[in-house]
C-alpha cells in the first residue's frame, strides 16, 4: 500500500496548531498554579498568625501532591490554633496519601476523639488500620461507624474484608448477602475478595 506524502505534511500541519495550544495549556496550568501557591504564601507571611492562611496554602500544596510541604503548613495552623479540627483531618490525610499510615493513625485518632460519634471519621480510621495491617482494629472502627449509621455499606464492605483477612469467611459472607441487595457494585467486589483471598481449605 503506497503513502502519500503530501497527505502527511497536511495531516501534520492541520494538527500543529492544536499541539502549539496544548502546549501553551499546560505552561498557563503551571503558571497558574505556581502564581496560586505565591498569592497564599505572601497572605501567610502577611498575616503570620492566621490559621486559616496556613490551612489554605497546605490545601494547595496537598492539590498538587507537595505533601511534607502541605504537613508544615497544617502543622503551623495547628500550632497558632492547637486543637483545630480541620488541620487534624487534613494532616491525616496528607500522611495517609503519602503512605505513612502510622503518621497518618496518630492525626486521626485525635480526630475521632474529636467526635467519637462520626461515622465518616471512624470509617477513616479503620482504613489506616486496615493498611497497617490490623485488621481486628480496622473492624471495631468499622464496626462503630456502622452502629451510628447503619447504612454505610462502604464501612460494612469494609468489615467484611477484614473478616476475610482473619478467616471469618462466614460473617464475610453475611454481609456480602446484605450488600446483594444494597449496593450491586460493592456486593460483586466482595464476591471477588472471597473467590481470591478465601484458601481453599475453608471452602467458599
């Protein structure tokens, strides 16, 4: 099959303007970006003792994945407003997004004792535990979030792969009968748990 050149050179001039505006897409994203980080650093440096300031420029940071940056700035909220609850959660995730789970358990610990009656913050909990591989802690915290809000199916899929990672394959598979008529999507993704992670000794 012959090519025409020509076709070529228009195919490849027809498309130029469009990587030249792609391009110059991404330089204004970065300029933005880096001009949005500058505008929150000078209102921190003009207002040093605004927690606020400080909560809003580790947000950014956090946004574009800056994480030790965002944790100093959280950490500089925290330390002109101790006890702030909305620093305690961010610094938890920042810790958490960046995979330091035992870092990230201690912020949301406080957290929780915050408010030990939330069911998102005790969710939230029990998926630290859960990645550090404490699996009956992950299904106490999930176990909470679920007697205060008994419809959280992602806390009540969570639990049951807790039960799956300690062998409770029969307390997995009652949820996984709740779920089948609640939430298809979450019932189907522990129907796969229990046919991969199940050893066969147990049965499935």
């Amino acid at each position: 099959m012959m090519h025409n050149p020509k076709t070529y050179r228009r195919l490849a001039a027809s498309l130029r303007p469009l990587l030249i505006l792609f391009c110059l897409s991404g330089l204004l994203a970065c300029q933005n970006k880096a001009a949005r980080i500058k505008e929150l650093q000078q209102e921190v440096w003009k207002n040093p003792q605004d927690a606020r300031g400080y909560m809003n420029l580790g947000k950014e940071y956090a946004r574009l994945q800056r994480y030790d940056e965002a944790i100093r700035s959280y950490e500089r909220a925290i330390g002109i407003e101790p006890g702030l609850d909305e620093a305690y959660s961010a610094l938890g995730a920042a810790y958490f997004d960046k995979k330091e789970f035992s870092s990230a358990l201690h912020w949301m610990q406080k957290r929780v004792a915050l408010a030990p009656d939330d069911s998102l913050r005790l969710f939230d909990l029990g998926n630290v535990y859960f990645q550090l591989k404490q699996y009956n802690d992950a299904q106490a915290s999930y176990q909470k979030a679920i007697d205060n809000s008994y419809s959280f199916q992602e806390a009540w899929y969570s639990m049951a792969v807790c039960f799956i990672k300690t062998g409770k394959i029969d307390e997995a598979r009652k949820i996984l009968k709740w779920l089948q008529n609640k939430n298809n999507y979450l019932a189907v993704s522990l129907e796969r748990h229990l046919q991969d992670d199940v050893p066969e000794k147990t049965g499935k």
